[in-house]
C-alpha cells in the first residue's frame, strides 16, 4: 500500500472520527460514505430504505431525536439527495462490484458512534492532533469509524486487484443497540452472499495480531421496562398511591438473582432508570432500560423469559401494572471453521502481521451475526475477524483510539482473503 493511500485511509477515519453519529442517526456518515463509494466507482449503490427492510429496524429513536440529527447534518452542507433517501432514520448503504463469473463474497461493517463525551485531556491523541468528536457527548469509542474507512480501502484495492465474481460491502447503521443487523439481513442483499466477512478492531488485541474467526459471540436482547401505578403525597397519604419506583426497585433486585444456567452462561444488567417527579410524591411511572444475555440463543430466550416473570411478580406485589418491551437482540452466531482457516492462512502472508489466532471467545454481542447466520442458512460460510489495534484504553471509553497501522492490515488481509476466494475455495 503507498503512502498516499495510507495517509487517505487515516484521512478518512479521522473524518468521521469527527463526526460521530448515534444509531440510525448516521445521515452525514452515510453520505461521506456516498461520496467516496462514487469516488471509487461501484457498479451498484443502494442507500438507505433501498440497502435495508424497514419493517425489520429495531431500536429506532424517536422523531424528536432524529430531526436535531438531520438538521444538524443538513446545517453541514450534507447533499440533499442522500438526506432525502436517509430521511426518517433509514441510514447505511450497500455497495456492489461485479467481476464477471464467481463467487458472491461480502463484508459487513458498522459505522455508528456511541453516547459518551470524548477527553479533552492532554495525551489523547483525537484531542491533541484536532480530530476529536464535534458532536459533544458522543463519540466514536469502539472503532466503527475504523470499521468503515477499512470496507472503502477493501473496495477499493479489490477493485483494482484480480478478482472475479461479486463484492458487496454492507455498511450497517445501529449496531451499537443492535438495531440494524437484522433489517440489512432482511433486505434481500445478502441472499446470494456465498462468504460473508464482518471485521473488528481491537477487543484487546495488539496491532499485528489477527484473529481468523470468533466463537461463542453471546445473544442478546435490550429490554425497558416501564411500572405504572397511582401517585400520592408521600407524607400526608403514603398509602394512598401505589409506588411504582417500589415495584421497580423489587424487579431489579429479584433480576440479579435469576437463576444460572446449567447448560452455560447467562446476563442480566440493569443500567438506566428513569422516572418519578419529586422527593415528596409516590412516583407513578417508571422506566428501567437493561439487557439480557446468554451463551446461547436459547439461554439469552430463557433468561429473558425469566426476567418478564419477575418484572410482572414486582408489579403484581406493589399493585402496579407494567409493560416489557424488547426494544432490540440479536442471535449467537459462531465463525465458520473452513472460512475461519482460511483466513488465517492468508493473513499469515499479510506484511505487518505478526501473530495470526486461529479462534477466540468474543464474549460479547454483534448484530452481525443476523447477517451470518443469514449467509450460513443459505448454504454459505460466515466469519467474524478481529484486527489488533493498539487502544490506549477499553473500548467505550473517553480516551479510546486506536493505532493507524491497523488500518492498512485490515485492508491487506480482507482484500486479499477476497481475492483469494475468487481464485481457490476454503
């Protein structure tokens, strides 16, 4: 790679680094992603409603979230064309080149940002060279940025390189409340995919080290949960309302002490709760928002399942009524072993790779796995890589970045493990 493409690819990422966007939100990365996908010249663009099913999306903000985003994105000199087609919370795009006879090989990226206020701090290299997040209280802290600038340089070399068949780039909107998997698994554009690969930066692996494909990533669902019952003066009257924050503190407690599970790994996590009006009123409605998981999908289903029975036993003991809504999940998904192995036999000839980890446990949750196991019922194979990445600090962190090296590898590996599929199969 030259060192005009290196310093592009940086370029880029720093761009949208700048601009971090929340799920469904992404109007102007989207349109960055236009441009540049015009740039290198696909033979076919899809964006927005035409990349993904919209009955399909889940976890959509509400209008008077989307609106700020597209004006702020308009205000910006985004292109009216694009905004139109991204209206109404229907971000990301699919972009195709056709090579003539093949396989259908493609590569899923995500590209939203994250509700966390970026450092300032002196050492965080964003703020120090002038690419931090413009948008306060978001940011992008797991790579995503990344992620995107990395399926352009793919498209781009894979263009210019000898490949024969078909390459589709999906550029997935809403991961980070899983969102978005499913609708672009929906669409119809994964159908024909015959390997499918979606790619990561970092997970505490250093730059240089390749892992050809995970396991074990853990099903989950995103659940709230809103108690709703009868205020009252908390002194005058204690027992003339029924307490809805008493309902909720119940089901929070009693969700912890679900039980485990013999067959394997399960969470549960409350993290947001939201209600009540003032220190002297028995609140009458309350929202918790929190999550479950499970080794399998099957024990993500039982622990959900159980947590619903506990949020109705809360309710029914403070005589209150709630209403669970899962807002978004996503299935577990394991990396194919031939696909797996065979990435790893070509990243072990990519320069800059120095360790190359057949398998992992992920350990987390990816709603690329909608799109996997989409690719996989079909009769193909599907894996999960991860590209090392020196990150100074966790992911969804304030002072997350990665290191810029791991941008040409991503590149190198993926684009010559596409090319090497048109030319041999795992």
């Amino acid at each position: 790679m030259s060192r005009d493409v290196r310093s592009r690819l940086a370029g880029l990422r720093r761009d949208f680094h700048r601009h971090p966007e929340p799920g469904w939100c992404e109007f102007r990365t989207t349109a960055r992603i236009v441009d540049e996908l015009e740039r290198i010249g696909v033979d076919e663009l899809y964006v927005g409603r035409e990349a993904l099913s919209s009955a399909h999306r889940m976890a959509v903000p509400p209008e008077s979230e989307l609106v700020p985003w597209l004006d702020r994105a308009r205000e910006a000199g985004v292109r009216a064309d694009v905004l139109e087609r991204t209206a109404d919370g229907h971000t990301g795009a699919v972009a195709v080149l056709e090579r003539g006879e093949g396989p259908t090989v493609g590569l899923r990226v995500d590209m939203d940002g994250i509700s966390l206020r970026e450092s300032t701090e002196a050492g965080h290299r964003p703020a120090d060279e002038g690419f931090r997040s413009e948008h306060d209280g978001y940011m992008h802290a797991c790579g995503h940025d990344a992620h995107a600038t990395i399926a352009l340089g793919v498209l781009e070399a894979v263009k210019e390189g000898e490949f024969a068949g078909t390459f589709k780039a999906f550029f997935q909107p809403a991961e980070e409340m899983s969102g978005g998997g499913k609708p672009m698994a929906e669409s119809g554009h994964v159908d024909d995919v015959d390997y499918l690969f979606a790619v990561h930066l970092g997970l505490e692996n250093p730059t240089g080290t390749v892992v050809a494909g995970v396991e074990k990533p853990l099903a989950m669902a995103h659940l709230t949960a809103t108690f709703e019952e009868a205020s009252a003066h908390a002194g005058k009257a204690p027992d003339g309302g029924a307490n809805a924050m008493q309902a909720m503190t119940t089901a929070v407690q009693n969700a912890y002490a679900i039980p485990r599970h013999s067959e394997g790994m399960t969470r549960v996590n409350f993290g947001r709760v939201e209600g009540g009006t003032a220190s002297n009123v028995i609140a009458e409605e309350i929202t918790l928002e929190g999550e479950v998981r499970g080794e399998t999908t099957a024990l993500m289903e039982y622990t959900r399942t159980e947590l619903e029975r506990v949020l109705y036993a809360a309710a029914e003991m403070h005589d209150c009524d709630v209403t669970p809504r899962v807002v978004s999940e996503s299935p577990r998904t394991d990396s194919d072993a031939r696909l797996r192995d065979f990435v790893g036999e070509v990243a072990a000839t990519v320069p800059g790779v120095e360790r190359v980890v057949p398998t992992a446990d992920f350990g987390a949750s990816e709603d690329a796995t909608y799109l996997m196991e989409r690719v996989q019922r079909n009769g193909g194979l599907a894996t999960y890589l991860l590209v090392g990445t020196d990150h100074p600090t966790s992911h969804h962190t304030p002072t997350f970045d990665i290191d810029d090296r791991s941008l040409e590898i991503g590149v190198d590996v993926l684009t010559d493990s596409v090319i090497a599929l048109s030319q041999r199969r795992p």
